[in-house]
C-alpha cells in the first residue's frame, strides 16, 4: 500500500482540477425513499462483518486496476451500470449529494450498490474543499454520506475532493467521517475531450495498480468503457474496485493514488 499526502499546488493540476462541473441545470426529485429500518440493518451487518463482498484479489501478483467514475448519478449511469453488468466488471463511483438528491427514489444509487459497484463520496455540491470553513467542510461531506446510508445502507469509507484539491483539514476531516483520500493515476481529461476514442486510449494506458479517472455524467466517456476494457483485457489486467485494490479498506484520512 503506499499513501502520499501531496502538494495541494500539484493535485489541482490534475484531473478534476483542471475544470469546474457545474450542475445548475439538474432538477432536484422529490426526497427518495428511505430503506426500511430492518432492511438497513441487515446491510450494515453484513458490510461490516464480509467485506469484500466474496471478491478477494492478490493484487501484488495480479495485474489490478481501478476504474471510478465521478460526479454522477445521472442519466448515463444507468447505460454504464449496463456496460459493466455485461462484462462482470466492478467499478468505484464517487457520486455527488446533490446527484443523489436527484436521482428519482434513489433508484440509480441503490442500483451501483446492488450490482456490486463500490460507492464513494465526491461533496455534495462539487466545491473546492480547501476554500471551505470548517463547518462547511463537514456539512459538503456528511450531507452526501448520511443520504446514501439512508438511500442504500451502506456507509461510504472513501472520497475523493473534488478537483483533487486536499489539504491538513480536508484529510482530518475526511478521517473523522470515516473515509480516506482517493486520487488517481491515470486522468482521461474526459471532461476535455470528448471523444470516446482519445479518452479509451488514454485510459487503456493504465498500469498495474492503477486508479483510471473518468465520469460517468458525459456520454462520450460511457461510450469509450467498452473498447478500454478491451484493451486492458488483452494485456490481461483485473477489474477491481478501490478497496480490493488494496485487500483492505484504506486508511481514513490518508491519500492514495495508486497501489
């Protein structure tokens, strides 16, 4: 496992750092229904006490790599969740709060968790966490964390700060809610460039260990998982999600970008 807590200089030249997501278009559904009270605590039990879901990777010997999708759910989601059901493949989604609000019943959320998708907090509203006042800070992350636990049941340990953008406070707080950094190693700038082309080849780049970063709110970038796969599966690699990425949960607080 290795950790780094990097230069904020250095994360918010990358990735998500490069450009804001606006979302000022997206019309907020009706509250989606809470999990029955029994249902939820069936989930919590069997998350705590078997975990990874019966999927248990040697990622030092195997070519391992971890695909994430951010800012979502949306519209695409549901085309990506089908691509990936086809192919047995498990990814890691860092969704939005505000996203999640949105998503009519929560019906997309719930989806990730039932085809076996890792779930990750992205904030609520997609802000720069380092400009944030404390109070805020904790506000962007738990409002996202407590409407999934109440949405699916499970209690998110990861998220990723938007634009890559982490500091002392970010990573204390993300370690007193329970959740470690996670970045990236391979950015498909998906936002930049949308061709589904350009972003496949660029994410059948990775190398073992790595952690791919795209989003699963751009057609394009849905339409460039199929022929990424592909190409990773010829040179023999394993899907995996974050956490079996590493054969454990990450550390709260610490920031990963890689295995």
């Amino acid at each position: 496992m290795r950790a780094w807590a990097l230069p904020l200089a250095f994360l918010t030249l990358a990735g998500c750092g490069t450009q804001p997501v606006s979302h000022d278009s997206v019309v907020v559904a009706p509250p989606p229904a809470a999990v029955d009270p029994k249902i939820l605590a069936k989930r919590l039990i069997s998350q705590q006490a078997d975990w990874p879901r019966s999927r248990k990777f040697d990622c030092k010997r195997l070519k391992c790599v971890a695909l994430t999708f951010d800012d979502g759910p949306n519209e695409q989601t549901a085309r990506l969740l089908d691509i990936l059901s086809r192919r047995d493949v498990k990814a890691t989604f860092f969704v939005l709060g505000q996203m999640v609000a949105a998503d009519p019943g929560g019906r997309l959320t719930r989806r990730i968790v039932e085809d076996g998708h890792e779930l990750g907090n992205h904030s609520w509203s997609h802000p720069t966490l380092t400009g944030l006042s404390q109070e805020a800070l904790h506000r962007e992350l738990k409002g996202t964390g407590d409407l999934v636990e109440k949405i699916t049941g499970v209690r998110m340990r990861l998220m990723r700060p938007p634009y890559g953008a982490t500091n002392d406070a970010v990573a204390e707080a993300s370690r007193q809610q329970g959740m470690a950094q996670i970045l990236w190693t391979v950015d498909t700038l998906d936002w930049l460039n949308r061709s589904a082309g350009v972003v496949a080849q660029r994410g059948g780049e990775a190398k073992p260990g790595s952690i791919v970063l795209l989003h699963d709110i751009h057609a394009s970038s849905v339409d460039a998982v199929p022929a990424m796969l592909d190409t990773l599966a010829r040179k023999g690699y394993t899907f995996v999600t974050v956490s079996e990425l590493y054969g454990q949960p990450p550390t709260p607080g610490l920031t990963y970008i890689e295995r």
